[in-house]
C-alpha cells in the first residue's frame, strides 16, 4: 500500500453508493452510505476530495450503471477503476453478502496491489454503438415473441399455415386473407398482426442504423475485414466490432478465447485431466454469432458472388487470412465428423479456431505497438 495514496471501494447501486475509505497515515476504515440525488455523483466526489485531502485511487464493479461515475471521476483527476466482478476473489466457506461488506472488501483488495482485474471500458462513443447493437437483440426478441403470440393465437382457433415456412412472403400473403368469422376474435387477430409489422418495422430502422455506422470512421476498416470471411455480413461484424471495441487489449488469440467463454473448462488433480464443457464466460452475444458463423465452414470452401462482392477493395493479406481460414476449418470440420463426434460440438470447435483467425486480422493495427504479443 502506498502511503501517499487513500484508496476507496464503492457499492454502486441505483439510489445509494456504500463508500469505504482507507486513510492512509492512521490506516483507518472509514465508511458511510451516500445518496445518489439529481446532481448525480458531485456531492460524493466533493465529499472524497474532502476527506482524502491527497491523491485517491477509487474501484468499484461493472455494473447496470455503468461507466458514467468513473467517467465523471477521471474528469474531475480522480483515478477509477471499474473491476470484473466475476474476477473478484471469494473466500471459501463466506456466506454473507451485503452492500458494506462488498465495499470493505474492495478497498482492502485494492489497497494490496493487483488482485483485482480492471475491465477495459469503452469510449462514449464505442458505448453508443455497443446499445445501439445491443437495441437491434433487442428488437428481435420482440420480433420472435409478437410473432409466437399471433401463430398460437391461431393454432387455437383452427388456423395454421401449412404450405410452407413461416413468415416468408406466402405467409404474409396467407395472413393477409385470413377472415375469422367472429367479428371479436378478428379483431384481436388484427392487433396481433399489427404488432408484427410495428415490431419489424422497428427492427428495420435499428438494422439500417447500424449499417449506416458501419461505413464511418473508426468501424468502417474493421467491419470491412471481417466481411472478407465466411458467414459474416454487415450487420453480425458490426455487432462483433461494437461488443469488443478495443482489439489492442487482447495480447493473443488465445486471450480473445478465453474472453468469448469458447475454451473448455478445466477441473484437474494431481495426474487426472478433466475437461469438460465450454466456460461461457465473458461475451455471450459474440460468442452466438461466432458459432452462427462456424456452420458456414462445414460446406466446401468456395467465393460465391456475394462474398466475391463484400471482398472489393479490401486488403489482400486480410482476403488471404480468410480463404486460410476457411480451408482450414472445412478440414477440420470433416475431420472431426469422420471421428464420429457431435456436430454441435464441432461447431463450437470450429468457432474456437475461428476466433484465432479473426484475432489475427483485427489485431495488426496494434501488433506494432511496444509489449504486444505477436
């Protein structure tokens, strides 16, 4: 613990903030409970000059409220650090939880140097892309359960379509003639129709949005490698390019690996190695489409004309990464298949070597730089 520094650990939460502060020259534990009100966080941050009276060092955990209070720390040359809370050492056989003893246990773990792991937060700007991607899963989920309640709301008065998949251009052709007899159950049956269309109206506008931001400076690059591969378009390299935002933070692919939950989880003793199912852990949105992507890679490799097109006037090295990739992965796929294992465990494992070629490409801007890992 540095003696010239007071450290501070916060318990943020919507309408409070529990504060403990370790005084530096007594070593004392100072602790109270702060109300958040309309000015925000400058009465905390006023109060922690105040009793500091020197150099702070503030920590508190990721979050629903987000980045706003350190942000609004650092401009005031107060140092914050927002910590994974997943990452936060527990003490085996503790059972007690509350707000005080959450702060009490940060500051004490700041104070001793690094055993706490800070989270790399986004820019404002990186933050507004990343919601509005984080809108578009949104609006999806909308999109499913307005349609889930229309089709039950059919199939319980007798009604289902039958001639083909739902929600194709004959299925609207189909809702748009169906006549129930009772004049009430049409009714209802409009409104269900008509939240759909809302629900994908709005899905549209949200996609439209986020392709008009993939064109502009600083995604535009990033967006355009990641479309050189196979089973990326604009819409899922956008959301990859938002969700992880800094590519410089992840020294190897491995890292990145690790980051997106896809490397086995581990539970190994003395000379016994278990391994058992992916972790899941870190960015469970990426890791959804890296998976939609690695299915791609079980058909032959190939340039169709729309991948031929999103390839124009993108850099050859990254054009070369990705028909690497896809020979590669398409072997391992049948590799794998002829060994008899599951497919969905295939997928996973494609997508886990996937990532290592995508960590290859959105990298190189960073890899010049002094101490990154080649």
């Amino acid at each position: 613990m540095k003696e010239d520094i007071t450290y501070v650990g916060l318990d943020v939460h919507k309408n409070s903030i529990q504060v403990a502060m370790l005084m530096t020259e007594t070593g004392e534990l100072v602790e109270w409970k702060e109300t958040v009100n309309g000015r925000g966080y400058a009465r905390l941050i006023k109060r922690l000059k105040k009793k500091a009276g020197g150099e702070l060092m503030v920590c508190y955990e990721a979050g629903p409220c987000g980045y706003t209070l350190q942000r609004q720390l650092n401009k005031e040359q107060v140092a914050c650090r927002v910590i994974a809370p997943s990452l936060i050492p527990i003490k085996p056989g503790q059972r007690i939880k509350t707000n005080r003893r959450d702060a009490r246990k940060l500051v004490l773990y700041l104070s001793k140097g690094d055993l706490l792991q800070e989270v790399v937060p986004p820019t404002p700007e990186q933050e507004a892309l990343r919601e509005l991607s984080r809108c578009r899963a949104a609006k999806k989920e909308d999109v499913s359960r307005a349609r889930h309640q229309l089709s039950k709301f059919l199939l319980r008065n007798g009604l289902a379509y039958r001639s083909g998949r739902s929600w194709t251009k004959g299925h609207w052709r189909w809702l748009k003639g169906v006549d129930l007899e009772d004049r009430l159950l049409q009714q209802v049956f409009e409104h269900y129709l008509v939240g759909v269309e809302r629900e994908e109206e709005e899905l549209k506008a949200v996609e439209q949005e986020l392709r008009y931001w993939a064109e502009q400076e600083p995604y535009r690059e990033a967006v355009g490698w990641l479309r050189c591969f196979r089973g990326f378009d604009t819409i899922s390299a956008v959301v990859v390019v938002s969700e992880l935002y800094s590519f410089g933070r992840f020294q190897t692919a491995k890292g990145l690996m690790n980051f997106l939950g896809l490397t086995p989880s581990e539970n190994s003793s003395g000379d016994e190695l278990k391994r058992g199912r992916i972790t899941k852990a870190g960015n469970g949105r990426v890791r959804s489409i890296l998976v939609e992507a690695a299915w791609h890679y079980r058909h032959r490799p190939a340039v169709g004309a729309r991948l031929r097109q999103r390839r124009k006037g993108q850099p050859a090295p990254v054009i070369g990464i990705a028909d690497k990739a896809m020979r590669r992965l398409y072997r391992r796929y049948h590799r794998l298949v002829m060994r008899g294992k599951d497919t969905r465990k295939i997928v996973v494992a494609i997508a886990r070597e996937l990532v290592g070629f995508l960590w290859d490409v959105l990298s190189r801007p960073y890899r010049q730089q002094p101490g990154m890992a080649v």
